[in-house]
C-alpha cells in the first residue's frame, strides 16, 4: 500500500483549484491500486504531493525530505503567470522567481501541466529536477450539460441572443480588456464572463473602470453554483488570456463541444490543433473568428465536435494511470 499526504492552500475559485479536485478523483480512483491518501495532514506519508507553494507545503515538502521520503510538486505557479493579474503581482513576480527555484528544486518530480510549462521551469526557473508533463484533466461527465441550459440564462435574465462566454478570474492577464472591446463591436450578441472578482485592493484601477464601463450586452457574473450550468447556455466559448499553463477552462468548453475562439499562445500547443479551433491574436481577427461561426453554425458545431475528441486524452481515467507511475517512479529516486 502507497500513502499520499495532498497538500494544497487554494480558496476561492481558480484553475488551481479544479486541479486539486481533479487529482482528488484521480486518488479515488487509484484506490483500487491500493493507494490510500490524506489531505493537508501534519503526518508522513510514503508521498508528498503539493498543489502549493506556501509555507506550511515547504515544511512538510522539508519534513518529507528529511525522512527520505519521497516529494512531487505540481507546478502550477510561473512568473509568467502573475504578470497584469492583482494589485502588486508583477513586483511580486521579481521576488517569487528566487523563491519558486529553490522550492521546485526540492522535488523529486516535477508535475507541469504542459509541455510549455515544462519549458519555463527548465529555462526561467532553472529547475533540475525530473520533470513530468501531466495534464490538469477534466471530467468526462462535463459533456453531459446542454439540459441545463435554460437554468443558467433564467438565473442571469439572459435572452435568446447567442450567447459567448469566458471562464476565468477576471484578471488583466485573462484578457477581460478585450473581451470588452469586442463585444462593444458586436452588440447583438450576449457576451458573458464567469469568474470570480477581486475585491479591492487587489483589483487594479484600470480592471476596475473596465468592469464598471462595460457595455449592456456584456455580463460579469462572478462566482457561479455551476461552470457546467453556464457552459451548456453558451453557443460560442471565447478565451483571450494573454498566458496560461494549460487552461483547464478551454478544456472544459471542449468537454461540451463548445466551439473555441482562443489567442494564439504556445501553451495551447498539446490539445488544439487546427481542426478543432479558432486562433486569433488582434481584436479584429478575434471579431472576424467570431463573426465567421455565428454566420455558419454548421461549422461551429463541426469544430465543438473536433474538439470534444481530443480532450478525451485528458480524461481522469488515463491521467491517473500515468499519476501512479509517477509515484512509483519518484518513490525509487
């Protein structure tokens, strides 16, 4: 029998987070494997594996070291990541650069949620350990939502406009600047963002007036009871994040056949292909991608269908086969 310590600090909503929750069933399904694990537990156990990087994590990440056992770090924090996100994050980022090598260099493996990701630890971070690349996964049972669909517009007083949406905390770096912008070009289409919102002061003054400017036809809904209930209201899944270390959001929205519109990033790289996308990088090919399957549904539909079929390497099932590996692999280092 193998023994998990899972440590993790995420509150609030975040990719993070549905990451956790992911690597949670994942256990649950290694149970049969005779893998038995606990949560944010001061014991120790055969393995560590933290979602975090705070400081009771690195105390047992050191505990867990001295007593030779063994330690994988999922690595979902880069400096990359915080740039244009809360009040002070980018003085934040100069600090945590130092502070992020030392700790992911404490692993045994490294877990990156993309091949891109994998690039930054070893390039920017300068990470020496063994790294491994693991999908942050989604639940197959995602794709079954569209009966929710009328729950979700009744509860926001949406109508029967096509409906465009974007999961993610509403960030600068998520592109909530854009995602305005366009739907001001395009007033007959609903535009919805479904995330939590900062509080101040974390949320910068220009995120701020872009929230309080925003016009009628866009819709900030903060913390929703169900990403499933609003993804099965959408007809058009928009994502403009200007960096991401995989983007489970994008995932999901495939999960339900959403056709994607996304910014041309490299992250996107292991589950995208030209088949089963939309890319753009201006404002204008963003509303030119838009425009293009609003006028043809036929070809939205065929690109969410595309898509649905290749996130099912992501599924949770096959993730935690290769979960396990990575255990038993980090065991014998």
């Amino acid at each position: 029998m193998v023994t998990v310590n899972l440590i993790f600090g995420t509150r609030g909503e975040s990719g993070i987070l549905t990451s956790v929750k992911n690597t949670q069933k994942m256990l649950k399904l290694l149970e049969a494997d005779r893998v038995r694990f606990c949560q944010n537990a001061m014991q120790i156990c055969d393995i560590v594996h933290a979602h975090t990087f705070g400081p009771i994590a690195l105390f047992l990440v050191l505990v867990h070291k001295a007593c030779g056992k063994a330690v994988v770090i999922h690595a979902h924090t880069t400096p990359q990541d915080m740039v244009n996100s809360y009040s002070g994050a980018n003085f934040f980022r100069i600090c945590l650069q130092g502070y992020l090598h030392f700790y992911y260099n404490l692993a045994d493996i490294c877990i990156a949620p993309s091949t891109y990701t994998k690039e930054i630890l070893h390039n920017t971070l300068k990470v020496k350990r063994r790294i491994e690349v693991l999908s942050n996964g989604l639940d197959s049972n995602l794709c079954q939502c569209k009966e929710h669909t009328a729950t979700f517009k009744k509860e926001f007083g949406l109508d029967d406009r096509p409906l465009m949406l974007s999961i993610g905390l509403v960030f600068l770096r998520k592109g909530i600047g854009d995602f305005v912008t366009i739907a001001e070009k395009l007033p007959d289409l609903q535009f919805v963002w479904v995330g939590r919102i900062l509080k101040w002061p974390f949320l910068p003054r220009v995120a701020r007036r872009i929230l309080v400017n925003a016009p009628k036809n866009v819709l900030f809904t903060g913390r929703v009871n169900s990403i499933c209930n609003a993804l099965s209201a959408a007809q058009i899944f928009i994502f403009p994040s200007y960096e991401e270390n995989q983007g489970i959001a994008a995932l999901e929205a495939a999960a339900c056949r959403l056709p994607l519109i996304i910014r041309d990033l490299p992250v996107y790289g292991d589950f995208v292909n030209g088949e089963n996308y939309l890319k753009f990088t201006t404002n204008q090919e963003l509303a030119g991608a838009i425009g293009e399957l609003v006028k043809n549904w036929k070809a939205a539909e065929t690109l969410g269908r595309n898509a649905r079929k290749v996130v099912r390497n992501h599924d949770l099932r096959l993730l935690s086969k290769k979960l396990l590996e990575i255990y038993m692999s980090a065991q014998q280092n």
